[in-house]
C-alpha cells in the first residue's frame, strides 16, 4: 500500500521556524540624510527685503509698490489694491497716505489721495471724488466767468430775428459768435467753412515728381479732349444729315 505524504505541514516544522523581531536586520530602515551634508549647516539665506518701498506724500503711479509684508500689517486702502503675497501696491496716481480708519480702529491702512491737499479716509457720506484727475465744477457758470473777464475791444450785443442764426439769439463780437446753452461758439455757417479752403502749392519745376504728375494730368486732359472733340464731331454730323433729309 502506498501512502501520499502529506501536503500540510506538520506542528513540528511550525514550532521550528524562526520569528523575526523589530530589531531583525531585515526590518531596520536604512539612514536616506547625510549626517554631514551642508544642509545641515546654519541657513543665513538673503533677507526678503520687506518693509515700506514708499513714505507718505511720495506720487506714486498704478502698480508701484507700497509696502511689502508677510500677513496683513497694513490693509489695503483707498485706491489701493492687495496682491496674494500681501503686498500693497497702488491702483491709481495720487499721494501715499497712511492712515486709521475710525469704523476699524485695530486696522492701519495704506491709501493714496488723489489729490496732495486731501487726507484720508474720506468722510462718510461725501461726495464721490472722481478718478480721471477732474472735477465736478457748473460748466456753464464757468463759461460765462470766462467770456465775461475776455477783454472785448469791440463788443456789440443785439438780438436778430432772421438771417439763418434763429429769432432771438444772441450775437457778440465781431466774429458773430453766438450765445448757445450758456456758452458762446462759432454760427453754423462759419463752422461749415472750416477746412474748405484748398492750400496750393506753387510749382517748383526742379522737382521732378511734381514734373511727372503735371505730364500725366496733361495727359489725361488731351485724351478727355480728344473724346469730347469727336463726340462734338459726331453730333454736328448727325445735325447735318437730319438737315439734308428736312431740305428734301
């Protein structure tokens, strides 16, 4: 009778096989730093050169630089903006400021005025300043304060009912300037005749660009001659025949 041996193992060889503890050779990680690398060595890198780029009162321009910080030191302010680094940099042309708001007394901010003569932060409720370097002024008011302090030699103030200008406008001046909405101008008909007049340059016959295109315009004008001496031609011969044939 023949016997399998068997597939499983038994007890013996079990109990027999070494374990392997934390200290085994085969479970140690090795060492992946360098004990002596300079990395090891004191960082002295060079400094990141924060702090104020601009004082207070000094013009700055969009996109000039303010303040460089890490965290929010100072808070962007009036026209001023903030980059992810925290650095502020302006976003219009003024005058730097720094200054507390009364509505955020731990904040300190960083605005730019548009104006050397403004302080910041605007009051609440005030009028909008405008950012295009202008202000907000009675345009007509001001157009009256002008033609008024203009020293007129000849000044001559009257009311026409005709002549193209309308019933009951103004006309001043020599010139027939016209009273529009406050504010005096030109009359119509002159401001039509603005840029009319054609300036003629005199013929210099030692250019010789200026020779070549006097050839050619007279050339021109003897080919259009020529046509309309043969159609003048034609139609004196077509008068003839039709007087010919009447005669008969």
């Amino acid at each position: 009778m023949h016997l399998r041996p068997s597939i499983r193992p038994s007890l013996l060889r079990v109990a027999a096989r070494p374990t392997l503890t934390a200290s085994h050779p085969a479970l140690t990680r090795p060492a992946t730093h360098k004990a002596s690398r300079p990395a090891n060595k004191a960082k002295d890198g060079p400094g990141k050169r924060l702090g104020a780029k601009k004082t207070a009162g000094t013009f700055v321009r969009p996109g000039q630089i303010i303040y460089r910080q890490r965290g929010t030191l100072w808070f962007p302010g009036e026209n001023c903006d903030m980059g992810r680094d925290h650095t502020i940099h302006a976003a219009q042309p003024g005058y730097v400021r720094y200054y507390k708001d009364p509505d955020y007394p731990t904040r300190k901010y960083i605005g730019v005025s548009l104006k050397k003569e403004w302080n910041l932060p605007t009051p609440p409720g005030a009028v909008r300043r405008r950012r295009l370097g202008m202000e907000l002024v009675d345009y007509y008011e001001t157009q009256r304060s002008k033609f008024e302090e203009a020293n007129w030699s000849k000044e001559l103030e009257m009311v026409k009912t005709g002549g193209g200008i309308g019933v009951g406008v103004k006309v001043k001046g020599e010139d027939g300037q016209v009273e529009d909405k406050g504010r005096w101008r030109s009359p119509n008909w002159l401001i039509g005749r603005v840029g009319t007049k054609e300036v003629v340059k005199a013929y210099d016959p030692t250019n010789p660009w200026l020779r070549w295109q006097r050839r050619v315009k007279a050339k021109k004008y003897a080919v259009r001659m020529r046509g309309s001496k043969s159609k003048i031609a034609g139609a004196k011969a077509k008068a003839a025949k039709k007087a010919k044939k009447a005669a008969k």
